[in-house]
C-alpha cells in the first residue's frame, strides 16, 4: 500500500510539472505571434495621401539645395506707389537680361536664362526663356530682380508655355529672401492647375490651389496682389486664389521661376509696391 501511494504521489506530480510546462509554453507562443503581427505591421509600406497631383507628392519632403546658396546682395525697399517694368525689349538677345541674376532651389543643373525673339511676345520683339532641359524633379529655375525689394505689392507677367516632358511650369516669385526661401505662385500647363507655395529652407510646401485648364503654348498672365499676411492670385485676369499665410512677412526680392525641364518665355514682368 506505502508503494502504491508513492507511485500515485510521483504521478501527480509528473502531471503537474507537464501542465506547467504546456502553459509556459503557449505563452511563449502568443507573444512570438504577437511579435510578428507588429513587425508586419510596420514593414508595410505608407499608403501615400489620394487627392494630390504627380507635382504636389514631392512637395511635402522636397530636396534642398545641395550647398548653401550665397546670400542675396541687399535690394533698396520700394515705397508705395513705386513701380518697376522689365519688358526685355533693350537686352541683348543670347544674354542674361540687365538687373537680374540667375539660381536654382533644388537638385540638378543651373538655371539657364536668356533674352531670346519671340514674333507672338506681348511687347515686341524680346522675352526672356528658361531654356535648360535638365530633368531633375526638383529643380526650380529661378530669375531673380536685384533693383529693389517689396513687402506689399501687385506683381504680374506674362508667361508662354513651351515645352516640357516632366512639366511645363510658369511662375512669380514674391518676398524672396534667398533662393532657398519665399513665395512663388505658378501655373502647370501638364497638370492644369495653379498653385501658391512658401518655399522654406528649400522645402516647397503648398498651401493654397485651384484646378482649371492652363493652356501650353499661347501667352497667359499671372498676377499677385500680397498685402500683410493675405494673397490674392489671379490668372488671365480672373481671381483663382485666395488665401492668407504668416511664413514671410519681410519685404524680399521678386523673380520669375520654371521647374524640371519646362522651357517657358516671359515678358512684361510689373511690379508695384502697396
């Protein structure tokens, strides 16, 4: 009988050490199958946001410039009422138009700006073209004014969209104070739309847009009043645009700007201040 109760006695414990263990282990197996479930979780890949157009997804991270652009040489403010025209009528053809200096926001080639002829320009017989084809996503060609700054104004231009594979762009650029910081309101002849962006150490950020058909090809016109904090856009003349924003307060520099591969012509760039 003392034989019998030992054996019993070593069985019931033999059957507790493997309950035990089988716990154990199940435990173990639900946290490795946990693990797994967060590590797959977090190697799939981040839907991107739906409603963008192909220019706008790069825009929201953009790539800054590469080196440090020289600091912009100071402008004379402009006091209101005061106006400057540049119609590049006086320039020499094949040449950079007098008062302005070329640079680039961005990756890839040096803009490349020239006084050309054109028989359809607004004002006879010169425009200005940025005629590069480099195709570097994010490039932005820029022209920059050096004949005085302004704070509150009315700015407009002409543009002609010429060609393009990547885009055929067109744009104003406002209260610049260096080529990797200001406003540039633009229009996209591949994406039909018209956007206003504040470009802040490098980064192009979006912050107000309209959708309609911008034309490749015939002359058009982009104007910007920008008085404090409010920006009014219009395109041929019709309001499209308007919204308000705090990053650049200051008075900067005006200029003309492309981007990618968009050989686009200028003429009849006006500004004013307010």
């Amino acid at each position: 009988m003392g034989k019998l109760k030992i054996a019993l006695f070593v069985g019931v414990l033999i059957g507790l050490a493997s309950l035990i263990s089988c716990t154990d282990a199940d435990k173990d197996e639900k946290k490795a199958g946990a693990s797994t479930v967060v590590a797959a979780s977090q190697s799939q890949p981040q839907q991107k946001s739906q409603g963008k157009d192909a220019d706008e997804d790069e825009d929201e991270e953009g790539a800054p410039n590469a080196a440090v652009p020289q600091a912009e040489k100071p402008a004379p403010l402009q006091a209101s009422g005061q106006q400057l025209i540049y119609n590049f009528d006086s320039d020499p053809i094949g040449q950079m138009p007098a008062g302005f200096h070329s640079a680039r926001t961005g990756q890839g080639s040096e803009s490349k700006w020239q006084v050309t002829t054109d028989p359809t320009a607004p004002s006879k017989p010169n425009v200005v073209a940025q005629t590069s084809t480099d195709t570097t996503d994010y490039r932005f060609p820029l022209l920059i004014a050096d004949r005085g700054s302004f704070k509150d104004l009315e700015i407009s231009v002409k543009f002609k969209a010429i060609s393009g594979r990547v885009d055929q762009a067109a744009g104003l650029v406002f209260r610049l104070k260096d080529p990797n910081n200001y406003y540039i309101v633009r229009a996209n002849a591949l994406e039909d739309n018209y956007r206003l962006y504040h470009v802040i150490s490098g980064r192009r950020q979006q912050f107000a847009g309209a959708n309609f058909k911008v034309t490749a090809g015939v002359w058009h016109e982009l104007r910007v009043e920008a008085v404090g904090n409010k920006f009014v856009c219009y395109y041929d003349g019709v309001k499209k645009i308007e919204a308000t924003d705090d990053t650049f307060k200051d008075a900067g520099k005006i200029g003309l700007w492309t981007k990618a591969d968009s050989v686009t012509s200028f003429d009849d760039l006006k500004v004013a201040a307010k």
